[in-house]
C-alpha cells in the first residue's frame, strides 16, 4: 500500500495539467467538433501520451489533445480468478457507460477501462472533481476485486464442506440410503 500514493500521486498530477482543455472545432470537416484523442485527424493538436506504471501489471496511459483527454487503466490483476473478477466488473461497468458521463463503452487495446474527458465536461462539471473521480476509482477498484474475491473464496469453502460431507454420507457404511441398506 505504501507504493499506492505517490503512483495515485503522480496521476492526479499529470491529469491536472492535461485538462486544460479548450472548445476546438475540426479542422477537417467544418462545424463539427469531435475528440481529436479518438479522431487523431491532426497530429498537432495531440499531446504526447504518458504512461504511468506501478508496476507491470497496473498502470495508466493518459493520452491528452486540444479539446479532450482519454484516460486508460490497467488494473492488478494477480491470478485467474481476478482476472476473471475484473473483466466482469469492467463488462458490467462499461454496459452501464451512460450513467458515467466519462466512461467509454470500450477501453483502449492492452488496458481494462477507459475513460473520455472532453471540453464539454470540464465546462460543466469541475475539473477537479474529475480528476478526484478517476483517482477515487483507482483506490476503489482493487478494494472492490480483493472483497470479491474473498467473497468468491468463502462460497467455495461452503459449497466445496458440503459436497464433501454428502460425498463422505454417500459411501459411509449403512448410513441410511435405500442403497447401501439393501447391500449391507
């Protein structure tokens, strides 16, 4: 946990200079406004991407433009189960992508989720809390798999006791079942 905050740190920092955004229209097709983080129809306007890493499981790319910033997170994933965990939990997240304002439906290749940040959001919404949002679901999200996974876990212990012990009743001597009484 010690290594948690000055990476948390050192994201909050760098999205805080990346959204300076400002209102941007296409140089390409007129009166249309789209995010050049996605449209990457100007080189110019495309800020250097910066990937910050713990370590080489988790980490995050912030890919910033004129007018929008796309942040990408890959989350610890330290076996199969979470793994599992945290495609379903990003599957479910994702399906839900209207009720997150900054959330895409599809993250960037190689990361678990994204998430979108374009002028208009930083019009209408402060920019700080934002940054907060997307540092506040980094903390959350590995609470959110460890918890499940203990969750996963436990339920297997019970159903794994259970199964064992009507196992071990079924091949007891005489314990009962029309079965083995007729044999003993």
């Amino acid at each position: 946990m010690s290594t948690l905050r000055p990476y948390l740190n050192a994201v909050r920092a760098t999205l805080q200079a990346a959204l300076c955004l400002e209102n941007f229209s296409s140089q390409v097709v007129e009166r249309h406004n789209k995010p050049e983080v996605e449209v990457r129809s100007s080189k110019e306007l495309l800020l250097q991407p910066v990937v910050i890493s713990r370590n080489d499981k988790e980490k995050v790319l912030i890919e910033g433009s004129i007018n929008s910033v796309r942040v990408s997170i890959a989350v610890k994933q330290a076996d199969e189960i979470e793994k599992i965990l945290c495609h379903k939990f990003m599957r479910f997240m994702m399906m839900r992508a209207e009720n997150f304002f900054i959330l895409r439906r599809k993250p960037v290749e190689g990361y678990d989720i994204s998430f979108l940040i374009t002028n208009f959001h930083t019009e209408q919404m402060y920019k700080h809390k934002l940054v907060d949002f997307v540092i506040h679901f980094m903390e959350e999200i590995d609470k959110e798999i460890s918890e499940m996974k203990l969750s996963v876990n436990a339920r297997a212990r019970i159903v794994a006791e259970e199964f064992l012990k009507n196992v071990s009743n079924l091949f007891s001597p005489c314990s009962g079942s029309a079965f083995i009484i007729a044999s003993c």
